[in-house]
C-alpha cells in the first residue's frame, strides 16, 4: 500500500479563500471544504476511485466516480497534458466516461462514502 501524501496548507487555503469570495461562505465552511477537496484529491492520485459530487454550471448536482492514478492519467493524456478547457479547475479522469471533466473548485460539494 502506497504512503499518505500529505496534504498541502497552501492548497487548502487557496480552495477556502476562492470559495468565500466567489459564493460568500464563512471561511469554517469554506476550509472544511478545502480540506475535503484537498483530500480527495491525495487520494484519487494515491489511485483510489473517488465518488464525489459537484454543482455543474446549470445548477444540477453531478455526481461523479473518477482517479488521478498515474496509469490511467498516462494512458488518457493525449498530447502535452490535460485539455486547455480545464485550465483553473480541478480536472479528473470521469471512470464512467473514461474522459477527462473537470469542475470549478468552489462547486465542489463534498465526497460520497459507502
């Protein structure tokens, strides 16, 4: 089994203070959001399957099933690197789909466990 990554305080607080400014949360919400998503993101790279759930732009809630493991990234980069498109997002591999999606992080709604 791979080791924990830790995770970075930077991340996390740049996640809460893109969440207060842009959708107007206390910053306890927003950094207990930032530390979900900051997490999330350690373990799809760490290759565990994530299910998670988001606001997409027209206000529907999305709920995804996606990795950041570095086999399945690899065997899907076409090119130099993820899509342009996803620039300033948090970008994933969508399993259902087998093709990158990426959402803006203060949509970010939280992960769902089994």
């Amino acid at each position: 089994m791979k080791q924990i990554a830790t995770v970075s305080t930077n991340e996390i607080a740049r996640y809460a203070v893109k969440n207060v400014v842009k959708n107007h949360v206390d910053m306890l919400t927003a950094t207990s959001k930032g530390i979900a998503l900051e997490t999330m993101k350690k373990r799809m790279m760490r290759g565990e399957v994530v299910r998670f759930a988001y606001m997409k732009k027209d206000g529907t809630v999305r709920t995804a099933v996606g990795t950041l493991q570095a086999q399945a990234v690899e065997a899907n980069v076409k090119g130099t690197g993820i899509p342009k498109r996803f620039y300033g997002m948090f970008a994933y591999l969508d399993l259902e789909k087998m093709d990158w999606r990426g959402f803006k992080e203060e949509r970010f709604i939280g992960t769902i466990e089994n």
